[in-house]
C-alpha cells in the first residue's frame, strides 16, 4: 500500500493530523473511510471537511490500482486524472488519448496497453457509488 505521503491533494496539517490517527498508508485510509459514517469521524478527527475526506479518498482508491506507481499517478495527473472519479467516469477513447497527450508532454514512454486498459477498468469498479 502507498505512503500517505504521495497523496498530492492533501494539506501538511492534514496529512499531520491523519498520521497522529495512526492512519500512514492508503489502505489506512480506504478502510479508515470506508462508510458515510467513518468519513464523518475521519473529517471530525482531523478536522477537516466532509469533501477533503472524499478527495483523500478519491485519489487513494488511484494510488491503488494494479501495477500503479508515482511515475503513473503523475501521468495520470498530467493527463487530468487527479483521482478514480475522474477516471470512471471518462470513456476508454477520452481516457487513452488524454493519457497520450500527457506522456508525450511529459517526454515519457507509454503505458503498455494492457496496463491502461487496466487502470481504466479497475477504476470504473473501484470508484465509490
């Protein structure tokens, strides 16, 4: 499971706060977050808000995708995918160009596309109804 650390729409304070709640990895979390109910009292001990819990969570369920790493969260963002959300709710066509675009803005090689086609699947089962 990833550091919370590489969560990149986290604030300092925030992320302070999740770790003195014993909470140092995604999985942490996922789990710490899981029902409407343990996001409230994630937000209420961290003293954050109810939509800071969901985008913590949003960009978690990413971190956490199959054969996924920094270097692919990066694409990712570059490609406008800050989070599961925005990718369950792309096309597989939107998806796969936006991903193309940003690896050749980034000068980095290309996703094989067995693993993007992947990701693309994983995040429109992961993503939270």
């Amino acid at each position: 499971m990833p550091a919370i650390t590489e969560l990149t729409r986290i604030e300092p304070v925030h992320l302070a706060r999740l770790e003195a709640q014993g909470i140092f990895t995604t999985g942490l979390l996922l789990e710490r977050s899981e029902t409407p109910t343990r996001r409230q009292t994630l937000a209420d001990q961290t003293d954050a808000s109810l939509a800071d819990v969901a985008e913590w969570r949003d960009e978690a369920l990413l971190l956490n995708l199959a054969f996924f790493g920094r270097h692919e969260h990066q694409l990712l963002a570059a490609a406008g995918y800050p989070g599961i959300r925005t990718l369950a709710e792309s096309d597989w066509e939107e998806f796969q160009a936006a991903v193309t675009r940003a690896t050749l803005l980034l000068g980095r090689v290309a996703p094989d596309p067995l693993s993007l086609r992947s990701w693309w699947e994983q995040g429109r089962v992961l993503v939270d109804a």
